[in-house]
C-alpha cells in the first residue's frame, strides 16, 4: 500500500512541478500553486517518495544479484552429484551403523528442522526415537547420533517393524549425498515407507525450481527415483514358471530405473491398482519367470516405479516369425496402509511423465472388494490417461479368481464395470500377424493364477491375460503422455 502512495505523490507532483516550470518560462511568474504551503509540502513529499522506491528498487536488485549468485554456487555443486553414479555407495560404516541403530527404541518419529544455505532455505529431516537419530548429512553422509535436537517439526509416527530395520540396513554407511537426488528427506520417508521421496523436489516448489533447468532429461528423471542400490539387490529368476509356455510370453531382457528416448519406440504397458491386487504377480506371469516382487499384503511391495523390458515372439511354426519390444511397467499400489494417496498419485504421474511419451495399455488390475478409496484413484487415472478416447487401450482385469464358480466372475466383472464406468462389452478383432485372425480379443476378464496350480487350470487365463495386453488394436491410436494432458 506504501508502494502504491508513493507512486501517487510522484505522479502528482511531477504534473504539479511541470506545470509551474512551464508557467515561469513563458511568462516569468510563480504560480501560486507553488507558493502555497500544501505544494511545497507536495514537492517535498515527491522527492521522499521518489528516493524511497529508487532506494528499494537498488535493494531489491542487490537481493536479485545474490540470489542468484549463491544459487549459482548451489547449482554448480550440485552439478558435481549429478555426474555421480545414482547410488548410496559406499558403505565401509554399514556394520558399525547397524550396530548403532539396536539401541533405537520401537516407537519412531519422522521430524525435520529448517536450515538455510547460501540464502536457501529447506527442511533437514531425521528419524528418532526421542534420544537416538539417523539422518543424511551433506558431507558426511549417512550418520546416527543422539545429540539434542531443537524446534523440531514431527510429521510422522511410526513403529520399528522388521521391515523398518531392513531397510535402514540397506542404507546404514551411505554417504553419497545430493540435495535433489538423495537428500535427508529421501532417506527417511524410505526408512518409513520405503517410498524414495522429497516432497521439496516435487513439481512446482523453490527448491526445484533453483536447478531443474540446469539438469539434462535423463537428470531430471531420476528426481524421487531409487537409487540403484536399493533397487536390483536380488537378481530375476531364471527358472521358468511353466515350462509348458513355450515361446507366446515375454522374454526378460533387463530392468531399469528410467527410460530413454530410444525406449519409447517399444509396446509400453502400464499395470495399475490398488495395492494387492496382484499387478506383479500378472507381469510375472507375462513373462514366464519371477522378474518383480509379488507378495499379497495390505502394504504395497512396490514402492516404486519398477520398468523391465523384454520381447515378445509371435511365430505360426513353418511360416513367420516377428517380434515386438516392450516395456511393462509396475506401478505403486493404491491405498497403501504406509503411503499416503496423494503422495502415491504424484508418484505415478511423475514417473509416467518423466519416462514416457505415449502408452500403448494400460492395464487397470482390482480383486475382491473394490472399495471407495480404490474406484475413486482408479477413475482419476483414467481420467487422466484419457480413457474414452481410447477405450482400446485400457485392460481391466478382477484378479485372484481362482476359486470363484463361473457364476460370481460373471456377477464380479458386471460389478467391476458398473463400478468404474466402463464398456463391459469392449473388444476388438485381432489383425492378422498374430495368428489370430477373426478372433475377438476382449478387453475385461476375471482371472486367477493360484501359488502351484497346474498349468491345465491356468492355461486359458494366461492366453486371455496376454491376448488381451499384448495384441494391439491396429486402428486405435497410442496414448500420448504430455505435460497438457497431466
């Protein structure tokens, strides 16, 4: 508002000013304008305002030319840990930090107190147990301690679980530290959830915005990626699921932690759903051999964005023979008990955006009760992804079916679409080249692939699992994924 005043008295007062010069030009008198007592007060008041902004103008570029010098400094030595490899390593304290953390009691909190660097202010987070901490330090990595803390922030309380000490083994000695990549907010929300996240570094916050336009694509896609380390620990099975598959499935090729332009010219396939639907047991299945974790839980296995690539063969033996690239990606479980929904929905569309240019299926996987919670993320990624433009590539499938009689799968499918608004009835007839030809492929199913069952009971539902998600409709259009349609 004082702005504002002051631009007044500057305006009037240099009409007033001008008009009194221009009179004592012409004619050589003083208007009594400027005689006046008010006036000269005007006049004076002109002068304060105008030194008043010009001086505050100065200021505010000396602030401008620091800031953006210490951010200069920030960048460039963050530019240092970008060169780095996306890793924790190395870990030469591990034994002795593990030793450290059995004195932390069960019950944990999640806290963080404010710091500042070169003019920048974030938010240092560490776990504790009221007397004990462990948090990741810039410089000194990874480190555990029980000095005292003051005016710290508790956002979170949790329990020391086994699964809670196997991860803080994982990165117990770590110390390669970077405030965008891997930084103390990182560390702790995976101590807690296993989830690798900074809400600082998501879209749109300061701290993002000093250096996201300084990192390269393939940078700025590892921002709330897993480091490396923590991820390919225990190598794919190699060992067949069911030797009876023959070649119709997805041979493993590799799992990585982004993907490339190159990438993007593969089939690329989405799995979504709630947590414990069995999204990673169905991407198993597809490619004959335990390439993901499946575990049924109320905590999601996968807590982040897992993408493995791999070929499919289509062969009419004494024929043809093609093949086609994919990528199939497994997505974090909705209505996790440990991650929040927000927090899981910006998970997926910023990895989705980041990785990808279009999708070719999205392959939506519920089982049991879809419950509130469940439809409703359902719907928005749907929403998202554009589903009535492009029915063709959407899957639904009610998973863990097995022991359902045919009759409860055809009240369970009618269920699942009326719930989720969809075209029970949408299908499509293959193209020839799959040989296929004339046969319908339908696009919702009721499946069920039971721990040890034969391959007689799971024949069919692996031929309408990879009809369905791997024959393309050859007149439907890819998805694009783009920062308007996000």
């Amino acid at each position: 508002m004082k702005d504002e005043y002051d631009m007044i008295v500057i305006i009037i007062g240099g009409v007033l000013i001008g008009i009194n010069y221009i009179v004592l030009r012409k004619f050589g008198i003083v208007p009594v304008t400027i005689m006046c007592f008010s006036c000269v007060k005007l006049v004076w008041n002109w002068l304060v305002a105008t030194a008043r902004l010009d001086a505050k103008l100065v200021w505010n570029w000396l602030v401008a030319k620091l800031s953006v010098d210490t951010a200069s400094l920030l960048v460039e030595k963050e530019k240092v840990n970008w060169s780095k490899k996306h890793d924790l390593l190395p870990k030469a304290k591990r034994d002795f930090q593990v030793e450290q953390f059995k004195n932390f009691r069960k019950q944990l909190r999640m806290c963080y107190y404010d710091v500042e660097i070169d003019g920048h202010k974030f938010q240092q987070h560490f776990v504790t147990d009221g007397t004990w901490q462990i948090e990741f330090d810039d410089g000194k990595g990874v480190i555990i301690h029980k000095s005292p803390m003051f005016d710290e922030v508790t956002t979170d309380e949790f329990v020391l679980t086994p699964e809670v000490m196997s991860r803080v083994h994982k990165i117990c000695g770590g110390n390669n530290y970077s405030l965008v990549l891997r930084n103390s907010e990182h560390l702790c929300r995976y101590i807690r959830s296993g989830a690798w996240i900074s809400f600082q570094m998501a879209r749109n916050t300061p701290l993002r915005a000093i250096f996201e336009n300084h990192m390269s694509a393939d940078q700025r896609k590892l921002i709330n990626t897993m480091p490396n380390d923590l991820i390919f620990e225990e190598e794919p099975s190699d060992e067949p699921i069911y030797n009876e598959v023959g070649d119709y499935h997805v041979q493993f090729c590799q799992s990585k932690e982004i993907l490339t332009d190159a990438d993007n010219d593969a089939f690329n396939i989405l799995f979504l759903g709630p947590t414990g639907s069995g999204k990673s047991t169905l991407i198993n299945h597809l490619y004959n051999q335990d390439v993901v974790k499946a575990v049924g839980s109320a905590s999601s296995v996968t807590r982040s964005m897992t993408y493995t690539q791999g070929e499919v063969v289509w062969t009419e033996p004494g024929k043809w023979k093609k093949s086609d690239k994919v990528n199939i990606i497994d997505s974090v479980g909705f209505c996790d008990t440990e991650l929040p929904p927000k927090q899981v929905h910006h998970m997926i569309k910023n990895s989705v955006k980041m990785n990808m240019t279009y999708i070719d299926k999205v392959v939506i996987t519920c089982s049991g009760r879809i419950e509130e919670p469940h439809y409703k993320a359902i719907k928005k990624f749907m929403k998202w992804l554009t589903y009535e433009d492009h029915k063709h590539n959407f899957v639904f499938i009610w998973n863990k079916c097995d022991t359902l009689s045919d009759q409860e799968k055809a009240e369970g499918l009618v269920d699942m679409s009326s719930i989720l608004g969809t075209d029970l009835n949408m299908q499509f007839i293959a193209p020839s080249g799959y040989g296929r030809l004339d046969k319908s492929i339908k696009l919702n199913h009721c499946l069920g692939f039971a721990p040890g069952a034969p391959f007689e009971e799971v024949e069919k539902n692996l031929e309408s699992l990879k009809n369905a998600v791997f024959i393309r409709d050859v007149t439907n259009k890819r998805i694009p994924v783009n920062s308007e349609s996000c």
